[in-house]
C-alpha cells in the first residue's frame, strides 16, 4: 500500500495530544491518541458573555483592552429614572469586574482612551442632565487619578481614542456644530482641523495621528449617520459609510484599536429608540456586517484591540433599563477540527 | 417553529459561549426573556442556564409589560429630561 509520505513526499505530524490550537492555526496533525487526523482552523466571529458590571449604568467611558478594561462612570441603575452619575470604576480582567478607584468627579458622556496602566477620559456631563459640562482630563496609572491638561472646551457625548500620549477627541455636545477635534500630547489639548460631518454619541478609533470616526447622530441631519472619517494628523476625508446608520455604541472611548481594524456593535438606530444589535467589522478601507450582539444596547462602553477582539460593556435598551451585562467578542477563533478521512 | 423561549437570569461569563452563539440564535431582552433558536443546541443551552421555557406570547407580555413600565418613566420626565433621551420607548414584537 502506499504511503502518505510515498505519495506527497513528507510526513504528516504525530502528536499524542492537541496542541493549543491558537498557536497552530492552518497546520495539520494526527492525534495518536483518538486516531483522528486534526487541523486548526478558524471559524465565525460571535459575542459570548462576559462578567457582569457590578454598577448597571450607560453613558459610560471605556479603557484598555478585553482582558484588562476600564469602566468609568456613567448614569447610574437602574434606569431609566432616576438619572444620577455614576463615579464608579471597574476594572475586569477577562473574567469578572473589580470596582477600584472612584473617579474625581461622577460624570456620565466622557470620552476616554489608552490602557488600563495608561489610560485617560476628559470632559463629560457632571451634572447629569447636560447643564454642566466638564473640560476637565485625568489620567489613571491603573490605581489612582490624576489631573492633566483640560480640553480646549467643556463637551460631552463625543469620541475618544488612543493613548495617553497621543489621543483625539472628536464630536460631541454642546450643539449645534458638534464637530470641534481636539489632540492631546501627554500634558495639553490642541484645537485641530474639524470632521466634515457633525455627530453626537459618535465613536472612534486609531490616535492623534490615525484614526477614523464612524457613526453617531448628526444635528444638522437631525438623523443617525453610518459616515467614517479618516483622519492622517491634518485633515479629514470621507471613506466608507457603515452598513447600518446608528448612534451610541462603545460610548466614550473605543480602546486601542488601530485605525485600519476597527469594530462597531449595538446603539439606537431606527425606528428609533430601538436597540441596535448590529455589528461591523472595519478592515481599513469598508465596513462587513458580523455575528449580532445577544443583547442590542446603547451607550455601552467598549475596549476594542481590533476586528477581531473586543468587549461592550452596561448600556441601555431605549425601551427599558440600564444594563450590567458584558459580551466578548472574538472574530476570529481558531479550534482544532476533526479532518473528514475515507 | 424557528425560535422557542425562555427566562433566564444572565450571571455573567460563560452564560452562553462562543459556541452557543454559533449553534442557535439567541437574543435578550428586557425582562429577562431570551429568543433560542428552536434546535437540540438552543434546547440544550435552555436546560443548562436553568431557564423558565415560555410561550410565545407568555414572553411578549414580560417584554410589553418592560416597555410599559419604561413608557410611564418617560412620560413623568419633564421637557428637559425627554430632549436628553432619544424618544419614547416603543413596543416591539420577538422575532
């Protein structure tokens, strides 16, 4: 009879147990002991459960990553009445949150950035019903807060992301424009060129030097937009709209994911208020609808790595209350299947 | 029947997994009421999380009676509040 080896003209690799499969993605082994031959392959992206928040709250900033994130205030539970801020922090470490330091102040709308040892949020509403908004920054080392250059203005409800040297916050009230674009290099806030389309409750990724903004609503549509901007440091330019026309998801920061790998899940859209569960993958240049959230909310907080790793977190259903609940999402796991021999 | 229901309290990691979400169609909502996908894995999840199977239309009253209560909520709101929320909770049917 012949031989694997004599046909192709080498072996096929034999192992006694299956190695993990997310270090072997595309090879091929036989398992000697169940007999099988075995290959790592990846499969669909899908949201599983994560721990829950302890605080139920929306409106809250999002830090780090999805085995180290930062939740950061918000608006209070249960929700939807009544509406009081949240100072709480939590911390989760890919299995269940932590509450630590309380933030200076209970602010809900902040925009934030940067990892859980490195992270950041400016402004923000501190009064809870849009009357006062805060120009105020801190950073937080992973213990404690401190203060840090303010914004070139008060604002709520826009957008942050990137690190704690190198950040950018876009969109947000107060209204009408909506569309002030300020960078931070570590100490203070710059004034920088502005997004062509206004936008409240947008969201963003990359940092001071590269990113894009996508989504959120535009007073001077007064409509939900699927817009992206990219941003190169200087100046924005329209790219590819979002499949679904939404406002709210991943709240105040979007993590640390680069601006050619992003992710957007869940918000309000139409007919509104309805709880979006969409989700859309950004691969540098289009958007690609994925695997649905469990649980459509908005106002959640997100620390999104790229793509394929993320975590929303808390948020609301328009229709109802505040939520705790947690979602994981992986786009691209590898597992070892069985190979179908005859 | 496509989808079955149930309630269930969500208690956080691994109420359902990756795998789950590839298996059957699931999606919460208010009320604790979760849509499964009517196959042996969505069945199977069902018994696992210790869900409360429901009927149809035993779900929708749990979700409606949710949307009511948040109706009345928003309705107490005065002018101000309700420009901070993006509108007026609405009724919706399960898939």
């Amino acid at each position: 009879m012949a031989t694997y080896k004599g046909i192709q003209g080498y072996s096929v690799q034999k192992l006694s147990e299956d190695p993990t499969a997310a270090d072997v993605e595309g090879q091929l082994w036989y398992n000697s002991g169940s007999g099988k031959f075995k290959i790592a392959a990846a499969g669909a992206g899908a949201w599983s459960s994560g721990g829950n928040l302890n605080t139920p709250r929306n409106a809250i900033g999002g830090i780090g990553i999805n085995t180290a994130a930062v939740a950061v205030g918000g608006s209070d539970g249960p929700g939807p009445s009544p509406a009081t801020n949240a100072a709480e922090v939590e911390e989760y470490n890919g299995t269940s949150w932590t509450e630590v330091t309380n933030m200076p102040t209970a602010t809900k709308h902040v925009m934030s950035g940067g990892i859980l040892t490195a992270g950041w949020y400016g402004g923000g509403d501190e009064s809870g019903d849009g009357t006062t908004l805060s120009n105020k920054c801190f950073e937080y080392d992973g213990t404690s807060w401190t203060a840090s250059g303010n914004l070139t203005e008060a604002k709520n409800a826009g957008c942050g992301t990137g690190t704690q040297t190198a950040a950018l916050i876009t969109g947000g009230a107060p209204d009408p424009t909506s569309l002030n674009c300020m960078l931070y290099n570590g100490s203070s806030w710059t004034e920088t060129a502005n997004t062509a389309t206004s936008r409240l409750n947008t969201a963003a990724c990359g940092n001071s030097s590269a990113a894009i903004v996508m989504g959120g609503y535009s007073p001077a549509d007064t409509a939900y937009t699927g817009k992206t901007e990219s941003w190169n440091g200087t100046s924005w330019t329209e790219v590819n709209d979002m499949n679904v026309a939404r406002s709210g998801a991943g709240c105040g920061g979007n993590g640390v994911a680069p601006s050619s790998s992003a992710l957007y899940a869940g918000a309000y859209g139409v007919p509104s208020p309805t709880a979006r569960n969409e989700t859309e993958s950004w691969d540098g240049t289009s958007w690609t609808v994925v695997a649905n959230l469990a649980t459509g909310r908005a106002l959640g907080g997100a620390a999104i790595s790229s793509n394929t790793v993320g975590l929303l977190f808390g948020g609301y259903m328009p229709n109802t209350s505040w939520k705790n609940e947690t979602e994981e999402w992986n786009g691209a796991p590898v597992s070892a299947k069985t190979v179908t021999v005859s | 029947m496509a989808n079955t229901y149930c309630t269930a309290n969500n208690w956080g990691k691994d109420f359902f997994t990756h795998e789950d979400r590839n298996d059957f169609y699931l999606s919460g909502h208010a009320g604790n009421v979760w849509v499964v996908g009517n196959n042996a894995a969505g069945i199977s999840w069902i018994n696992r999380v210790s869900g409360t199977a429901k009927l149809k239309a035993e779900a929708q009253a749990i979700v409606d009676a949710e949307v009511e209560k948040a109706q009345a909520d928003y309705d107490a709101f005065s002018a101000e509040e309700k420009l901070q929320r993006p509108g007026r909770p609405k009724k919706y049917t399960l898939p």
